[in-house]
C-alpha cells in the first residue's frame, strides 16, 4: 500500500524503539500513540472513559504493559 497524502499539520512523532519494540502488540502501540499525542496528560479515569469500542480490562492491560516495558510512568 501506497500512502499518497499525510497531513502534516497535526502530527504525532513517535520513538522507533516504542515502535519496533516486539514485545508491545500493534493494539498496545496504538494506545501509546494516542496518548502521546494528547495536550496534555491523562488520568487512568479519562481514559476508560473513553469509548474506543475497548473494553476496561484490555486498556488496564495496555497500560501495564507500557508500564512495565519503561514507555509510561503512573502516578
């Protein structure tokens, strides 16, 4: 697949290590991408509060996942 057109004026820029880390799942990467492109951080609540069609125990998931891997840091 061909990407023809990127708009380029609300991007988000993305470590390749995060990326290319084999041990985070495409869905687990996603969720690393959204929440580095928000203004500003998250709380866990205003994320399960989210409907992304995404259940409470796979984003609990995700977010230990990146935690556990160095990418995030709870507090």
């Amino acid at each position: 697949m061909t990407i023809v057109k990127i708009d380029r004026s609300n991007i988000v820029v993305l470590s390749n290590r995060v990326v290319n880390d084999d041990n985070l799942s495409w869905e687990v990467v996603g969720l690393f991408a959204y929440l580095a492109g928000q203004d500003r951080p998250m709380t866990l609540e205003e994320l399960l509060a989210l409907e992304r069609g995404k259940d409470e125990s796979m984003v609990r998931r995700a977010i230990s996942e990146l935690e556990r891997a160095g990418y995030i840091a709870l507090e």
